[in-house]
C-alpha cells in the first residue's frame, strides 16, 4: 500500500525558484495525485459499503457517512458513493454486484481521468438499453474510457451521444416492429414575485436544433439608427429573441382557438389607473402592470384593451372599433413592408401596428394613423423621445430626438424603400 504521508510536493513548496517547465509539470504531477487519491478513496467507498461498515456506526449508508465525516453537501457524497459502487465490485445485502465500469476504475486508478470524465461515462452506461449484451456495453465502456484518457469531459459526453444514438439505431434495426419511444420534451413555468414567468424544460434533439436554428438570427446584435454598437448581452438578446418568436407566433393567421377565441392579450385599464391614479392596469384580468407598458400594449391592433370608467363600467372594448381588420393590415404591410425605423430589418410579419396618436387619447385606427414597428422599435417609439408621423407623401418617417440629431431630421427606412424608388 503506498503511503499517502510520502508526497511529491507539499504546500509551502519555494515555487518562485522553480522554472516554467517546472511549474507546469507540477501541475500535472499534483493533478495526477489528486485523481489517484480519488480512486482510492473509491475503493474505500466500495470496501466500506460491502462490509456494512455504515451500520456498525448507527449510519443509514455510506454517503450518510461520507456527508458527515469529510463535512460535504450530499450531493457531493451521493456522488462520490455512486462513482465508487459503479466502479468496484461490492456487496449489496447479500448479492454480489460486480464492476459496472471497471475500464473507467482502471483509467482513474492511473490518475489519467477527473470525477467529471467519470460521471460522463456513468450517465451514458446508465442509458444503454438493458437488451444490449453484457459483453458489448463493456466494450461500449472501454471506448469511452480511452477516449476520456485524452479527452475533455465534454467530448466523453458528446461521444456519448453518439454511442447512444448508433445503438438505438442498431436496436431499431433488428426489432422493426417496435416504435420508438415518443420524443422526451418537457416545460415547466411559474411566475416569481416580480412577475416574471421563470421556466426550466428539455427538448428532444430535432426540436432542440429548430430553437437554435429559429431564435440564433433573431438573437443577432441590431446596431442603432447610426450603427452604434448593440450593448446588449448575449443572454439577453436571446431573451428578446424568445419574446420576439412568441409575439411573431401570436400573428400567426392559423393559430389554433380556445373557445372559439385566437388568443390575444386583454389589457383592462381604468380612466383614473390611465393617470397613475388607483389601481394599475391588468394583464389578462390578473397580472397587474405600469401604465406605461399598458399604453404600450394597447397600442399594437391585436391586443384587445377595455376601459373601464372610475366605478368600474364598461366603457369601450376595443374589440369590434380597433382591431386592425385583416385588409388593413394588409394594406400596412404592402405600405411599410417592414419595420419603418430607419435602418431595421424585420419585414412586417415581424411587425406590430404602432398608433402614431396614442389610442387612448382618441388616435383611430386607419391606416393614416398606422405605422409598423418591430418589438424593439414599437418600444423604443414609447419610451423615448423618438416620434413618428406621416409626411406630406403619405410615407411613414421617424423624428430623432435632439439630443440624438439637433436638427431633428426626419429619417426614413430604406431597408424596403431603397431612397431612389421614393
Ligand atoms: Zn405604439
Ligand atoms: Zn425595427
């Protein structure tokens, strides 16, 4: 048995005399150290776990034991406990439960893998089908564990995937009868107390790669009106991209209906809420929101506001006088045929219908009064300085703000109107 006292290095080794080669085979040498360590203490788990040796002390298991004494979380002990029977023979009660990965004991027994190169190979054995022969998930095993040799962790895990994905195919093959297992997708959601809807999911492969294909070009950075840079970061933007797919699909003309209904947002606000006065504004009669995100969302044609009067009447829903009939939005899409905020390009499917005079100070909804703009736009248009108005051509232009452009010059989109053509 080596004797763990005799090591190569030790803490207040004079570093600072060493040279850079030095240095870096230390670090190889200490890494090596830590990773026979961990084997052994493996071999310890598994010798501790047949001899019941948990029980002796009044603990329930191992990793009860492990969590106490070295003074880990449980995951971590779980985790470690599950390495060690995974990769030693051991005594389970009574029955005598071989190696289940005993290439992958042999390769950390060398130091040559870490704890996660294990774990990568211990998830992808866990998914091979029980019909497949002992003797070819051994070989299956051993793959992975002289891949891991060289390897990150994350190439074990992609290979992984692909061993799982060639013995299914296999499987499939040979047993054409069987239809495979509908595709494992799953979301879940919940509100937070700053009203926010968090969730957390899994997709299936195909749908997972039709995400990245629909959100990736939405998610791009969008320069400003003069090509500043777009500040945002990169989870951000996939934010906005997620919530401009989930608006875009709203539009979709074939949406399927719940009572008869296309599902559209209902921003019920009251005259004096309007003002800041009283209670807010609500969203889908439940979700309570600022006014200005209100004026924001009853802007845009396909979302349904009711006014209510200071008692609580009804004084208007929007329904039958505002929603832009579909030959109005049409004529808006052949007019702007995208977003008409100088310099974007989200082409009018992209597209809300902005009232150039607020709807809830007595702006109609004709198409004189209409412009279209993307998400980011229509937002921009409500809270800043930015304006829009329809010039003497009957074409839709947006007004900088002095601070932006002292002159404040109107500009134009020429993404769909190249200058030359008007
Ligand atoms: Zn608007
Ligand atoms: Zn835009």
């Amino acid at each position: 048995m080596p004797d763990p006292t005799r090591l190569p290095f030790s803490p207040g080794t004079a570093w600072h005399r060493a040279d850079r080669t030095a240095l870096v085979t230390a670090l190889c040498e200490t890494e090596t150290m830590i990773r026979r360590a961990q084997a052994a203490q493996s071999e310890i788990l598994a010798e501790m776990q047949s001899r019941g040796v948990p029980q002796t002390f009044g603990y329930a298991d191992v990793e009860a034991v492990v969590k106490d004494v070295i003074r880990c979380d449980r995951p971590e002990a779980r985790a470690r406990v599950r390495r060690a029977l995974a990769c030693h023979e051991h005594t389970e009660g009574t029955r005598r439960m071989p190696a289940a990965a005993p290439a992958t004991a042999a390769t950390s027994a060398e130091g040559a893998i870490s704890a996660r190169h294990i774990d990568s190979i211990l998830r992808t054995l866990a998914e091979i089908p029980g019909t497949v022969p002992e003797e070819e998930r051994l070989g299956y095993e051993k793959i992975l564990a002289d891949l891991a040799r060289e390897s990150p962790p994350a190439a074990v895990d992609r290979a992984g995937r692909h061993l799982l994905a060639r013995i299914e195919q296999d499987h499939l093959a040979r047993d054409p009868a069987e239809p495979p297992p509908p595709p494992a997708r799953e979301l879940n959601w919940a509100w937070n107390r700053d009203r926010q809807l968090c969730f957390a999911g899994r997709l299936d492969a195909v749908s997972g790669a039709l995400f990245e294909k629909l959100l990736s070009p939405l998610a791009n950075p969008r320069p400003g009106p003069d090509g500043q840079r777009d500040t945002r970061p990169i989870d951000q933007r996939h934010g906005d991209a997620f919530a401009e797919l989930l608006d875009h699909t709203q539009r979709a003309a074939d949406l399927p209906t719940e009572a008869g209904e296309k599902p559209a947002l209902l921003v019920t606000m009251s005259i004096d809420g309007l003002h800041g006065r009283r209670e807010p504004p609500l969203l889908n009669e439940d979700i309570p929101i600022p006014v200005g995100e209100a004026r924001l969302l009853a802007c845009d044609a396909r979302v349904i506001p009711a006014v209510l009067g200071s008692s609580g009447e009804l004084l208007d829903l929007g329904r039958e006088t505002r929603l832009a009939t579909t030959a109005q939005r049409r004529a808006l899409g052949l007019r702007d045929r995208g977003c008409v905020f100088p310099g974007c390009t989200r082409p009018s499917n992209w597209c809300q219908a902005h009232h150039i005079v607020d709807w809830i100070n007595g702006g109609p909804s004709d198409l004189d009064n209409l412009v279209l703009l993307c998400g980011m736009h229509h937002r921009l248009m409500h809270t800043s300085e930015w304006t829009s108005r329809m010039a003497d051509d009957g074409k839709p232009e947006c007004i900088p703000p002095p601070w932006f452009d002292p002159k404040q010059t109107p500009r134009r989109n020429h993404t769909f109107h190249p200058p030359d053509t008007g």
